[in-house]
C-alpha cells in the first residue's frame, strides 16, 4: 500500500496510517503462525554425495502441487542437483489435502521459501549467488510469482506445468 502510487491520494486521509498499521500488524501476526508451523514440519532435502561440507554450494529449493507431498521433490531432483553439486531442498505447503498439502496463498509460501533459504543457510554453507526456485503445478505458479516478486534472490526459477497471472501477481516495481 504505501509504495503502490495508485494509493498516493489517500496517503494523507486521517485513517491511512491506522489502516496501513493495522495491516501491518497482520502480517506479523500471520508470518509469526507460519514459523511456528515451518518449525513443526520436517523439511526434505538431498545434500550432493560429492561435497566436502565445507565449499559454498548451490540450493535448488523445489515447490510441490496441490494435494503434493514435499518428501518426494529431493528424490526427483537428485540427478540434477549431483551434476551441479546442489543441496535440493523441498518445504511444505501448510494446508493439508489429500495425503499431501498445498499452497495457502502467495503470501504462505514466499514466506516459506524465505524460512527454507534460512535454515538451510543455518545448517550448510551455501552460495547465495546460486539459489534456484522451482516447482510443479501449483508449486509452479509460486516459484515463478515469487522469483517475479524477489528477483534479487534467485539466480533462476524453473516452474514446470503451471500457469501464471502477471497482471495479478507482478509487483508494480516488477
């Protein structure tokens, strides 16, 4: 709201910074619950047979469909990830469906990626110069609006079978 020049009129209305502030308040209080649930989920990963540990390496972080199972992207990814010697990393949506689960919404899973990058940085050196976002299906349509929204962060994005709504989706400074 504040950097959207389409609300630039309304910025000095006596209520603009309480609605702002109290959409703000919001976001923290629902990044908060998305922690707390990351930090109860197990995060699948594969790290590349050939690392000694030590070296920077590249992250692949892979985003499943709807109704998908994140536990099985480190598997599919593994050929891939070798030839590049890449961590492959494959976090959760937070809504369960079907025997797997999916993406709440925008906002969900480009907080999720940010946690994912996070943690895997806490426990493994990688090179922040080479993080890959990528997904199938829904998870598709997620990789490719968030590595539209963050740009700064990923050296790619990979989004197989998925759609996407740039008129939607595409920040204005995009």
């Amino acid at each position: 709201l504040e950097s959207d020049t389409d609300f630039n009129t309304l910025h000095s209305l006596p209520g603009w910074s309480v609605v702002v502030g109290a959409i703000n308040d919001n976001r923290m209080r629902r990044q908060t619950r998305i922690s707390q649930v990351f930090a109860t989920l197990p995060l699948p990963l594969a790290l590349p047979d050939d690392w000694d540990g030590v070296t920077p390496v590249p992250l692949i972080i892979a985003l499943h469909g709807y109704g998908g199972r994140a536990d099985n992207f480190p598997k599919l990814w593994r050929r891939a990830a070798e030839k590049k010697s890449a961590i492959v990393v494959a976090p959760w949506g937070h809504s369960p469906i079907y025997n797997g689960s999916s993406w709440t919404d925008l906002f969900e899973a480009e907080t999720i990626v940010d946690l994912t990058i996070d943690w895997v940085a806490e426990r493994y050196p990688i090179d922040r110069q080479r993080i890959v976002l990528s997904g199938f299906s829904q998870g598709g349509y997620m990789s490719y609006a968030i590595a539209v929204r963050r740009p700064e962060l990923f050296t790619g994005v990979i989004p197989r079978g998925s759609g996407y709504a740039p008129n939607f989706d595409r920040p204005p400074q995009a």
